[in-house]
C-alpha cells in the first residue's frame, strides 16, 4: 500500500529549493538590469530634459502666433443680434386719432463680413511671424545640442571621476602595504619610528583622497539625474583601445566654414536681424492705405401696433482708409525699429565672433589633447620605472622611504592624469562638434561605439555611513 505522505528525503529539496529561490530571482534581475550607455541617456534627455521640453513649448507657442497674425488677411464675419423693450409713460396725442401703444418689444439681427483686399501692416506681421518661426526653430536646436552636450559631459565625468577613484584605491592599497611592511621592520628593529610615521602619515593622506574622489564620483551621477530625470545605478565604461586622434577634418578653417553654415546660435542670430528687418518694414507700412471688402445684412422687427411685417436691408461695398497725420507716431516708430535692426545686426556679428572664436580654441584643445594624451602615457610608463628603481634602492638601503612613497604618490597622480586627459579629448571633441553645429544623435553614436570597457556602478557608503572599500591600515602605530 503506497502512503501519500511525502517522504523524508523530499523535504531537504523542497527547502533547497526555497533556499536558492531567491538567489535565482537576484540573479534574473541582475542580468537583467544592464548598464546605461551614452546613446540611451542621451535619449532619455531628449525627452525629459526639463529646459528642452519648455524651448519645445515656446517654439510651439511661436507657431500659433503666425497663425494669429495670418488670421487678419482672412475673411472675418461677425454676427449680432439685440431684443429692446420700451416703456413709454407719458404720450401725446392727436385728436380724432387713436393712441399708440405704450409697451414695444423689439428685435434686431446684423450680420457682417469683411475681407482685407490691401493690408500692408498685416501682411508684413505675417512675415514678421514667419521669421520668427525660423528663429526660434534655430533656438530649439541650440538648445537640444546644448543639453547633448551637457549630458555627454556629465556621462564623460562620471567615468574620469571613476578611473581616478581607481587610482587613488590603488594607490592606498600600495601605501598601506608600505606602511605594513614598514611596521614589521621596525618591530624587527631594522628602521627607525620615523620612517613609519612618515609611511603612516601618506596613508592617511592617500585614503583622504580616495574618499574625496568617491564623493566625487557620487556628485557626478546626481548631474547626469538632474539633466535626465531618471537615476541610473550603472553606466558603461570607456574601452581602453581609444583611438586619440586629431579631428576630421584637419584643417581649423573648415571647422569655421562648418560653424558659420550650422551652429545654430549663429543662424538664430542671423534670423533675428531679418525679425528686426521685418519690423521697420511693418512701421512703414503704416503710412499706406488699407482696402477692405465688406458685406452686411440687417433683420429688424417690432410688435408695434398698426406696423405689419419686418424690415430688412444688405449692402455690399469696398472700403479705403487712408493714415494722413498720426502726431509723429509713424515716424518715431520707424526711428526706433532701425535702431533695433542697427542693434540686432551688431549683436549677430557678436555671435559669429564669438563662435569663431570658440571653434578655433576646441580646435586647438583637441589637437593638444592628442599630443597631451601620448606624454601621460609616456609618463605613466617613466614614473612605473622611477617606482621600480626606487624600491630596488630601498631594499639594498641607499633610499629611504620616503623616497618609496614620493615615487608611488608620483606613479599614481600620473595614472590618474592619463585617465583625466583621456576625457579631456573626448570631451573638447564633443564640444568641438558641438560649437560647429553638427552634434546630434549620429555623433553620439559614434562616440557610444567606444564604450566596451565594462561598467561603472554608483557606490553609496552604507547606512552606518562607512567607506564602501576595505577598511585598511587600522593597525595602531607603534610607539
């Protein structure tokens, strides 16, 4: 006869089961929460960026306003209507003849239309508005590549912020193996206290700046949530197989023509000379005349006695008004609007210099970069020998420790200024691109194509508020 009760040899393997659950889900959700990269949250600015959502309202705001101003040169029809009671108390009359009525009601309609056949002033509105629409859509774009470019230096930020993080927990790391071995040969008698207070003191200063670096590093992440608005745990990393080379094309001159035909801070500036051309033209006009068409049809009636039926007329016509003498008003307005053209066209050579002047120094930063990135290299490899040459010297006794922490505080910072310099090209060449008006997501994708390098995780202190590395070097000094 089979029982139904389980077995005893079930049991473990249901509470195996229950055990590893968990481990499975957090394994699931862990594969599957993938690191952001610079495509993605570029994306997301687009569309959350609180500074471009309202350049996109006001942009969509400059458009109806073309329509409003278009709206005078279309036919206009009104409509209205009254209904009067009258109350007469005192009358009158004529003898031999009876007395009209005291209460009269009412009613009256009209409709009208009209149709502009010559309106100077509203059709230059119109073109004003028009210019205006341009405008601003160069306004628009100045603002999404700005909030790219704010983005991809927050991203790139965030990254320098880490690889300098890197270094510095190595270089603790190293330190706290010298200050530990300094220890053992004083215990042994072979050096001096001194020699451990000085290990010890570069130790507490190797580790305050590794904890000023992870604040860094946290700061840089709430940037890249502020322009975003979404928090990411974890982004990708730069590959270490970057190509550093001088930008495309070679020549600074053709980044300037570039600028000039696309920065759209510059073109936005050349539409607001022909916003304020536009303007003096719509002073002037006010000296013509305007010629409208018009229509109307009028419906009375009343409840008079001894009147029958209704009354109604319509009339059909063309109408001239002519401005002959408005106190000077015309006059100063096209005083004041030239001067307006005079200021706008001042201010937009102001932005072609300018702009000039910002594409040729990223031009010249991303060219140094290049030959500043290779020299960090170059130094990183010189300061690694220095390190090598001067522990070799510590150990046969003709250096001091002190000369062992000198080299490796120098072999790190050098580390740490390669990774720095890195960035530096990448962002200039960013900004370099951006100054020339070709940033957009196609750019991006291709810098997004140099992200192979892993991950980087925002790391936040525990609830205890204790360093998020290994707590190192807590040994007491001997005395």
């Amino acid at each position: 006869m089979t029982s139904s009760r389980p077995s005893r040899c079930s049991r473990p393997s249901r509470v195996l089961r229950r055990a590893l659950l968990p481990m499975m889900v957090a394994t699931i959700m862990s594969t599957s929460a993938q690191a952001a990269d610079l495509l993605t949250i570029a994306n997301d600015a687009l569309m959350n960026n609180a500074e471009l959502a309202s350049a996109r309202s006001l942009t969509r705001s400059t458009e109806a306003g073309r329509d409003v101003e278009g709206a005078d040169l279309l036919p206009q029809v009104t409509a209205s209507g009254n209904l009067t009671h009258n109350r007469q108390y005192e009358a009158q009359s004529i003898p031999g003849q009876p007395q009209g009525d005291d209460n009269v009601n009412r009613v009256g309609v009209t409709l009208e239309a009209t149709q502009a056949l010559f309106n100077a002033i509203a059709t230059r509105q119109v073109e004003r508005s028009a210019r205006q629409v341009d405008q601003q859509l160069y306004q628009l774009a100045a603002t999404e590549q700005g909030v790219l470019i704010s983005v991809s230096t927050a991203y790139f930020e965030i990254l320098r912020a880490h690889e300098v993080l890197e270094a510095r927990r190595a270089q603790e790391r190293a330190i706290n193996r010298q200050l530990e071995q300094a220890r053992e040969q004083f215990e042994v008698g072979l050096i001096a206290i001194t020699e451990v207070e000085e290990a010890k003191a570069a130790f507490d200063q190797a580790r305050a700046v590794r904890i000023a670096a992870e604040s860094d590093l946290q700061v840089r992440f709430e940037v890249l949530e502020r322009l975003t608005g979404q928090r990411y745990e974890s982004i990708d990393a730069l590959g270490e197989e970057l190509t550093i080379a001088p930008p495309m094309p070679l020549k600074r001159s053709a980044w300037v023509e570039l600028a000039m035909q696309n920065n759209p801070r510059v073109l936005a500036s050349q539409a607001g000379v022909e916003v304020s051309r536009s303007a003096v033209e719509i002073a002037r006009a006010g000296r013509l005349p305007q010629v409208n068409a018009f229509a109307s049809y009028n419906y009375a009636d009343s409840d008079a006695d001894r009147i029958d039926g209704h009354d109604s007329s319509s009339q059909v016509g063309v109408g001239v008004s002519m401005p002959l003498y408005t106190g000077g008003r015309t006059s100063a307005s096209v005083r004041q609007n030239t001067y307006l053209l005079e200021a706008s066209q001042y201010d937009f050579e102001d932005q072609r210099r300018s702009t000039i002047q910002d594409v040729r120094s990223s031009y010249t930063r991303v060219t140094n970069d290049v030959a500043t990135v290779e020299a960090r290299a170059q130094a990183v490899v010189s300061n690694q020998s220095a390190l090598d040459a001067t522990r070799a010297g510590y150990e046969v006794g003709t250096r001091n420790i002190v000369d062992v922490l000198n080299a490796e505080q120098n072999l790190y910072n050098a580390i740490a200024e390669l990774a720095s310099a890195r960035y530096d090209y990448v962002i200039n060449l960013l900004t370099l691109r951006q100054r020339a008006g070709t940033l957009d997501e196609e750019a991006l994708a291709e810098i997004n194509a140099w992200l192979d390098g892993g991950s980087v995780d925002l790391q936040l202190p525990d609830a205890a508020g204790n360093d998020p590395v290994m707590n190192i070097g807590e040994r007491p000094t001997p005395q």
